[in-house]
C-alpha cells in the first residue's frame, strides 16, 4: 500500500486524488544533495528512534562535516531527546550557537 501512496504522490495522474502536483521525492533527499548545502546545521537524533531512522542523519553528517555537526542520542526514542537528557540537550544547543557566533539568549549578540 505505501508503494501506491508514494507512486501516486509522484504522479501526474494522481493530481485529483492527492490535491496537489506531483512531488519528485529524490528531490527531498537531502543527503543526495549534501552539496547544495550552505548553511550551519546542528541535528539532534537518537539511535534507538523507532520512527525515524538515524541512517541519514549519519550520512549527511558524513559527508558534509564542514556544515553538519550531529550529536547522537541513545535510548531517548523519537521527539523524547529532551525529556531524556535536558542538560546535554539544552548544552548542545548552547554550544553550537556559541561557535556560530550567536547567543542562546533571545535579544542578545
């Protein structure tokens, strides 16, 4: 069934049905398109995410280091990385915008 729903979301013909054009979903692969990359991301992902694997976050880390810093959880499972480990989460955050140069503090710089 997901192979018809993801067919059809790529599909032309399938415009009436889903409400929308069709979606090129290579086009949202972004570790395929790593290179197009020109920005600082910080990604914060457990290992043990049951809903979304981890896989990726690797890989685009992999191969875009200069812009890509991810810090990798375990046991916190998916969207509970912050009820998991506040601290670490929270210093994370803290410190990656410190080496961009920006404050975690609203309204400061």
């Amino acid at each position: 069934m997901s192979d018809l729903a993801m067919g059809a979301l790529q599909s032309e013909w399938a415009t009436g049905l889903t409400g929308t054009r069709a979606i090129s979903l290579d086009r949202l692969d972004i570790v395929a398109r790593a290179a197009e990359l020109r920005h600082p991301i910080l990604i914060l992902h457990s290992d043990d995410d049951g809903f979304v694997p981890s896989g990726a976050s690797h890989r685009l880390a992999a191969a875009r280091p200069d812009l890509v810093r991810l810090e990798s959880f375990q046991v916190a499972r998916h969207t509970k990385l912050w009820n998991y480990d506040p601290q670490r989460w929270s210093d994370t955050i803290r410190t990656w915008l410190a080496d961009m140069g920006l404050s975690a503090v609203a309204g400061s710089r």
